[in-house]
C-alpha cells in the first residue's frame, strides 16, 4: 500500500518578513514504515516572491501535518530533487 505525502511548512522571509511556504513530497511504502524518496518541491515568500531554501530561526518554524496526495495526471518529476535527510 505505497502511499505518496505532502509535507508543508511555513516560516519568515528573510528579505521582507513575510511568509514562506516550502514543501515537500515523500513515499512510505506501508502505514508503519519510515518516508523514503523525499523531494524537495521549493519555497518561495508569498509577498515578495522570493525563493529561501530554509527558515532563518528554526523556532519560527511551523510544520503542518503529512497530508496524503495522489496525482491525477502524468507528471514530469525533471525539475524535483531528492532530498538526503529521512524524516
């Protein structure tokens, strides 16, 4: 039962203060496995547009709950990096 989930995070702009939102796709294989295959999908602000990879205080940090998503069309995955940390 391999399942796809949609991690996101928000956190301050280091240019404007604004709000940035990150995300991230990952895989688990069955309900108790660990999240394998974790890609980065970008972050940007959204007042000034711009891309920050990660939150300047990690307190500032807030992470929302997995989410499970499935795609509906075919998608092209070029653009996606894997991302090294396990979840």
């Amino acid at each position: 039962m391999r399942k796809q989930y949609l991690h996101l995070s928000a956190y301050s702009c280091e240019r404007c203060d604004g709000p940035v939102v990150a995300g991230s796709l990952a895989v688990r294989e069955n309900e108790i496995s660990k999240e394998t295959d974790i890609r980065q999908v970008g972050a940007i602000c959204l007042s000034c547009g711009h891309r920050q990879r990660k939150g300047t205080d990690s307190l500032s940090v807030r992470n929302l709950p997995p989410v499970p998503w499935e795609f509906t069309k075919a998608r092209d995955e070029s653009h996606l990096a894997p991302e090294s940390r396990e979840r």
